[in-house]
C-alpha cells in the first residue's frame, strides 16, 4: 500500500495552560519507564458517504475537537525536560499528520498485519527529547474508511491514560463539548521522585525484521479453555489466553533449541482499583506494573491444565500483594523490585521468556467520533518479542497480536493448537 503524507502540523491547546500548571513532575513510576512511544491503531470502515466531502470535514472536526481535548489533558501538548524529569506544559502542541492510502481498508482488514505497514500508518521519533510526546496519524482510504493512530512516549503515561484521553476527543469530536471528569494529575505527589533511578532498559532488536501476527479467540473459544482447566474453577478469560500462548511458545523453544528450557512469564498489570490507596481510575500517568515468575516444566506435564495452573497462581498472588498495599512507600517499593526482576528477565538467553501487555478492559472501542465505533484496534509492531491482549469488538473475546522475528511466526503458524483454533 502507497502511504503518502499530506500535511503535517502542530495542534495546540484551544486555551493556554495556566502558569501553576506549567511544570508537571514526573511520579516515580513514570521515571522508571523506558522512553519509546507505545502505540495503538484504531480501524473505521467506510460509511457510505460521500468521502471527498467528508474528508475535509472529518479532519475539521478532528483537529478542533483535539484542540479542546489538548486542554484539558494539557501534559500531552508539552516538552519533555529529561535533566528536570519533568513534563514543561508549554502549549506546544501534539503533531497531527494528515496521510492518504491509495487502497481499500478491507484489505488491510482481511489480509496479514505486516508491521512495516502499521509502523508507516503511525510514525514517530525514536525519543522525546526536543520531540512532541505525542504523534496522531489519521489515514484516510480511498474507500473512504481510515485508520488513526496514536503513538505517545511512555514517560508521559500508560495505555489505560491514553484510553482516558482518546475516549474524551472522541466524545468531545462527537457532541462538541468535553464530557466527564477532568483527568487527575497528583500521582507524581503520591509517588515523587526522591532521587533519579539509573533504569538501563535493553536496546529494542533494531536489526531483526519482527512481524507482527493476530490470534483471535471467540468468547466461546475463552468458554471452552476454562471448562479445559478444570482445576481452576476462578481463571479469567485473560488467564487462559495466556496459558494456551505459553504452552505455544514452550513447544516452540523447545523446537528452536532441542531441549525443554525454564519458561519465564512476565505480565503488566494496571494498578488503578488493584491498590488500597486513593488513586482514582482516571489518574494521569504511569500507574502499573511488572511481575515475572520463572517456572521449570516437567516433561510430562505440558498439558493445557498445567500451564492455567501455573499462570492462574501466578497472576493470583501477584493481584493479592498488590491488594495488600496500603502505604505509598510499600508500593513504590514493591513497584520497583517488581520491574527490576522483570529487567533482570527481559532479552535473557538463560531461560525462554514470554511477555504480555493486557490492554483488556480499556474502552478502546467506545472510540466513536462520530461516524462509528472502530471495527478493529490494534497495537503497533515493535522491534520486540511481546504478545498485546486486547478485548474483541464483540463477544467477550480476545485478540492476541503477537510481535515475534519472522523465524518463530512460522513456528507459531505450524503449532497444533494455534492450528486448531484457527482451522
């Protein structure tokens, strides 16, 4: 698909942030994040209007509506000060790309997910620094459908932040006014900064070509797993996607290396309502964490029922210490201990090490501007082995999209339970 850009410009806040406002610390959590832009696609089907005309207004629409939202969520319109770790809300503004495909979106819909594509239909720095921290990209089809993008560094917030914030422009593009609360800025005095953390992430695989591939499961098929583990009668669906993916990618490192080798599972959990401290669920920011555990197979328990059982006590005892929290200092402490055994794990050759991002139960496809909610989100590829969870459209299911180097995805296709649940 021909991608080709047609403007591109800075959006600014529709009214200057006050000078109290101007300097946002960043919390502990959010010093301790490595300083990529994560980022997700939102998919929109054609509506049967006339799409030259409703390319000018549509992008109108969406640019004023991003001017109000920007001041609201002032933080997202400002600079990065890396020496200061802090965010200057200077009303710069967030970077709005206008592109045009010369395609049709179903193709891209029913058709592989190539990463290159994604990566083209939502560019942005490599750093923060001296960059806006925020890049949106709308994509506009020759049938008329389009594709967003949004891309944020992940020093200014989490994903479910970035779910607050495209939840309030799309309501605000709809109905022409904000809705709801304003977003809570206080995390950085709950958590500050006592002294800059050294956090040496490991450098993204910039020379491996990674794809990225979707694993789709039907709440039906969710309904079917759990029945599967049997022992664990209090699993989540989110679990049991999980622990059919680990069982997938043990069989497969097993394949590559010849033997059985210790499997690590490492998960980001949202601590927003996981806490007993009073951060409210629309806290701007950085409020999640880490936890990994290793874990030995044996040879003859690599079925299903063993791998729930082991994910489902894992993330169990994960959620009750978090739970347990109720003192700032225990969860900083807690917060740091768990994202540094997660580093410790990340990119090892000691053991086969499986990572998961769950975006479910963000309201990703509430996103309506008002022609629609999406038919499909997605993450971006990154450079990385990583697996992203994110609800379905419909049906209580769940889509795995899965970044992996081109030499397992065909692993991965050839697995007799991706096999199954895609045949």
């Amino acid at each position: 698909m021909k991608i080709e850009v047609q403007s591109k410009k800075l959006i600014k806040p529709s009214a200057p942030t006050p000078s109290h406002c101007r300097k946002l610390n960043l919390s502990f959590i959010d010093e301790f994040q490595a300083p990529f832009y994560a980022g997700i696609l939102f998919y929109y089907r054609a509506d049967g209007e006339n799409h030259e005309d409703n390319t000018f207004q549509r992008l109108r629409l969406l640019e004023e509506s991003l001017s109000k939202t920007l001041a609201i969520f002032y933080p997202l319109a400002g600079q990065y000060v890396e020496e200061g770790l802090f965010i200057d809300c200077n009303d710069q503004g967030v970077e709005f790309v206008h592109a045009k495909v010369n395609d049709h979106l179903d193709l891209l819909l029913q058709g592989d997910f190539d990463g290159d594509l994604l990566d083209r239909l939502s560019e942005c720095p490599l750093e923060p620094a001296g960059n806006p921290l925020v890049v949106i990209q709308v994509n506009m089809f020759e049938c008329g459908g389009l594709v967003i993008g949004l891309r944020s560094t992940h020093k200014l917030g989490d994903m479910s932040t970035m779910a607050t914030f495209m939840n309030s422009w799309a309501t605000t593009c709809r109905s022409g006014f904000h809705e709801g609360a304003s977003p809570y800025f206080e995390l950085s005095s709950l958590f500050p900064v006592k002294e800059p953390v050294v956090t040496r992430w490991p450098p993204l695989h910039r020379g491996v070509k990674f794809t990225l591939h979707r694993f789709a499961l039907s709440g039906a098929d969710l309904l079917r797993l759990k029945l599967a583990a049997s022992k664990n009668a209090q699993i989540s669906r989110v679990e049991v996607m999980c622990a059919l993916l680990c069982k997938v990618f043990v069989n497969m490192d097993r394949a590559k290396h010849g033997r059985l080798r210790p499997f690590v599972v490492s998960q980001s959990m949202n601590l927003r309502g996981r806490v007993n401290l009073p951060v409210p669920t629309n806290a701007f920011g950085n409020f999640f964490t880490m936890f990994s555990a290793r874990h030995m197979m044996d040879q003859d328990s690599l079925d299903f029922e063993e791998f729930a059982k082991v994910i489902h006590d894992t993330f169990a005892s994960a959620k009750t210490r978090y739970a347990a929290i109720a003192d700032t200092e225990l969860c900083v402490d807690m917060v740091k201990d768990s994202t540094r055994e997660s580093k410790k794990w990340f990119r090892s050759d000691e053991a086969n090490v499986v990572t998961f991002a769950s975006w479910c139960g963000f309201p990703f496809y509430d996103v309506n501007f008002g022609w629609g909610k999406p038919d499909l989100v997605s993450n971006t590829c990154i450079p990385d082995r990583m697996i992203f969870l994110i609800d379905s459209k419909s049906g209580g299911g769940i889509d795995a999209w899965i970044n992996l180097s081109q030499e397992e995805k065909a692993l991965l296709e050839q697995d007799p339970d991706i096999v199954a649940f895609t045949s």
